[in-house]
C-alpha cells in the first residue's frame, strides 16, 4: 500500500484493476492508459448513479405540476399538495371619469390599449394533488376557485390519468370542469379561443410523432351575483357568483392537432363543432363550425406567431 500511494495518479489506477506484479511486467501505451482510466471513473460514477436511485426509490410517489401532468410517465411525483395561482390586488387610482381606458370596437375590453394598471383586480387559485398506481397510472385532481366578481367560483373541478394506455403513455383522459382550448396572446390578455366548460376529452394522443386532442364540452349556465334595486337577487338561490352547476344548452366537439413540423416553423391546427341542445329555444338554436391554424418560429429573442383564425 505505501508503494501504491507514492505512484502516480494513473498508475494508482492501474493498480485497483491488475495486480501490481503483472503491472510492473507489462508496458502500456498512453492509449491503454486512458482507456483503463475512463473505464475506472465511468465504473465509479455508475456506482454513485445506483445509490442515488435506490435513495430515490424508497421515497413516496406524490404530485407534479397539473400542467405538465401528461409529459412523461417517467415523472417523479413530489411531496404532497401542489397549490398555484395568479392574482392582482392594489389600489386603484382614478385620476379621470373613466376607470379603464379602452378603445371602442375592441373584442377584449380595456386590455386591448395595454393592461398595465389597466384591469380589474381579482385572482384564481389552484389545488392539485396526483396520486401513482401500482400499475404505473398517475392520476391528477385538480379544483381551481377565483375571484373576479364580488363572490368566489369554482372554476376547476376535474380528474385526470396519464400512462394508462401501453400503446399511448404520454396519452391525457380528464373529465370535469375545467378551461379548456383558450390559446392567449399575452401582452394585451387577448383570448382568441375560449371553450372554459364541462366535460371530457383525451389529450396529446401521439399519432406517427404528432398529437391530437379531442374533448366534448358544454357551456356553464351563468347568472348575475348583483343585487337588484328592490334588494332581491333570485340568482344567489340557483347559483354561486357568476356560475351555476348545469350547462346551458350550447355544446362543442373540439380538436386540436399539434406537434407538427415544417422546417423551422411549428404548426397547430384547430377544427370545432358547435351546437345547441332542447334547453335553449328553437327560434334560437345554432349550429356552427371554427377552424384555426397557428404558424409558430422560435428564435433566441423569443417566439413569433401567426394566427387564422
């Protein structure tokens, strides 16, 4: 042993894998020598690999972000419950008549001029916890509530199970309440898509590379928190704030094709159905169809959009 610690480094190595007679009979190229080496750390670092997983595996499976749910079936499930949100509160000074500037014609509001110090406030807040099957499936519960009107709603309530397919691990069921097919444009809060409702759907089914999601959804009934000026409100009676339990009769079939490549431009393709139930009058049933294709190039400054709609 003394012998083995006044060598050089590699030889010290050499030695953990010959014994020392055999390597003071031999010669070796510098080749030789490199080799044996990186097989030495290679081996030692595949030892520490083992020992972090085993570590790893005695730990108890538990949540991942809802949003990233469906990503892999490899995920690991972190500890207990997953809370996120988004919410503005503040002072809202006025310093005119108005209290948003806004701009007539405009689909979204007074965000349409620019939101900073430009909105109402309010939030919504998120809950989810996953849980791992002895088979493998993981399954997500998720309930959302916010505050954008002078009450609390539930805005989220569904269940959700990813790497149950063999054939489609990466494959998303839910079924619930959830916001569903509601592409943004950030900077001025624009929703050009919106079908927030009630139902069921798989998403990011892989087909030859690309994914497709398909869901069928109804519209939440709404009805008026306000208090009316004989001080009644009939409304709070039937339902929360802004949202009552049942559908109002409007329905969709929604699609979205994703995953796609063109070169360097990412493709998305949206193509729905919509139509109306006995609930809503006859006079004023619709049928009608929405396509969308969005044409996405990233670059290192960021990501450039066009959007049909």
């Amino acid at each position: 042993m003394t012998m083995i610690k006044k060598l050089p480094l590699t030889m010290a190595v050499i030695a953990a894998f010959f014994p020392l007679t055999s390597v003071m009979a031999q010669e070796f190229t510098q080749e030789q020598i490199d080799a044996i080496v990186a097989k030495a750390v290679d081996k030692a670092l595949a030892d520490r690999q083992a020992k972090i997983d085993a570590a790893a595996d005695k730990k108890v499976d538990v949540i991942t972000n809802p949003q990233t749910t469906a990503a892999s079936p490899d995920m690991a499930i972190p500890f207990g419950l997953k809370f996120s949100g988004y919410a503005r509160y503040g002072a809202h000074f006025q310093t005119g008549d108005q209290k948003y500037v806004g701009v007539d014609g405009s689909y979204n509001g007074a965000s349409a001029i620019g939101r900073l110090g430009n909105e109402s406030n309010g939030g919504e807040f998120q809950i989810s916890k996953a849980f791992k099957s002895a088979q493998g499936a993981i399954w997500d519960l998720n309930v959302m509530f916010d505050h954008w009107s002078d009450e609390v709603n539930l805005k989220k309530a569904y269940v959700g199970v990813t790497n149950v397919l063999e054939s489609n691990p990466n494959a998303y069921i839910w079924a619930g309440r959830d916001f569903h097919q509601r592409p943004q444009q950030g900077i001025n809060d624009y929703f050009w898509m919106n079908h927030d409702g009630q139902g069921a759907g798989v998403k990011n089914f892989d087909i030859g590379g690309v994914q497709f999601d398909v869901a069928a959804v109804s519209q939440v009934k709404s009805c008026s928190p306000e208090v009316m000026a004989d001080e009644t409100n009939p409304s709070r009676i039937t339902c929360t704030g802004s949202s009552d339990t049942g559908d109002n009769g409007h329905y969709a079939l929604t699609t979205k094709t994703h995953n796609i490549k063109a070169g360097p431009i990412d493709v998305e393709v949206y193509a729905n159905y919509g139509f109306d139930s006995k609930a809503v009058d006859s006079d004023a049933r619709l049928e009608a169809w929405q396509g969308g294709l969005v044409l996405s190039h990233t670059n290192d400054s960021g990501v450039n959009k066009v959007i049909l709609r």
